[in-house]
C-alpha cells in the first residue's frame, strides 16, 4: 500500500514543523557545529527508530523469518545468504512485524520494488 501523500496545507504545516526544529537545534547547540551534528543525528536516527524499530529489533524478527522460512526466500524459494536478506513489508504503515514481513534476497527486493513502481 502505498504511503498517503501530503495535501499542500499538509505539507506546509510539516515544513513549518522542520523550520521550528532546525531553529531549535540550532538555539541548543549555541553555535557549536560538533553539537548541532549530534543533535540533528540523534533526532535523526530516534525518528527512524520510530518507524522501523531499532536495529535489535530488527535483527531478531529477521532470525525467526530465517526460521520460520527454513533459510529460503520468500519470493523464490531458493537458500538465502548467510547474511545480507532483507526484511519486505508487505504494507509500509504495518511496520517491521512477523505478519508483516517476509525475508528475501536483495536481488528479489530490488526487482519487486520495480515492479511495484517504487524504485
């Protein structure tokens, strides 16, 4: 399922938000350009946490689809690598949940996000 795209007032009130942020970060880093850095980052990968869980998170639902899947791809069936499968979502908004994903090859993943007209 795609991801609802912003009417332009939405938008607008989300770029409004960012301006407010930036100039927050900026206030608490009083100048100091290695403070602003790690403020930004934190802010950065906390948010991203916030969609896709952390990488612990992560990590353990991709060793039980490894289980649950016997090693195979979801897509085409064949082994998958000791390391580098990916975790799909099946729907963007369901999260990074064992109902929600299955395990497959980058290859696989990189072809499907074709076809489904995201890459």
């Amino acid at each position: 399922m795609p991801s609802k795209r912003l009417t332009p007032e939405q938008a607008e009130k989300a770029n409004e938000l960012l301006e407010s942020v930036r100039a927050q970060l900026l206030e608490l880093s009083g100048g100091d350009a290695s403070l602003l850095f790690s403020l930004r980052r934190r802010i950065f990968i906390r948010l991203s946490y916030d969609e896709r869980g952390t990488p612990a998170q992560r990590t353990k639902l991709k060793n039980q689809k490894w289980k649950d899947q016997r090693g195979k791809c979801a897509i085409c069936k064949e082994d998958l690598p000791a390391s580098g499968a990916e975790l799909d979502r099946f729907d963007a908004l369901g999260g990074y949940t064992a109902e929600n994903t299955q395990l497959i090859h980058h290859d696989c993943h990189r072809k499907q996000q074709v076809d489904r007209g995201f890459a």
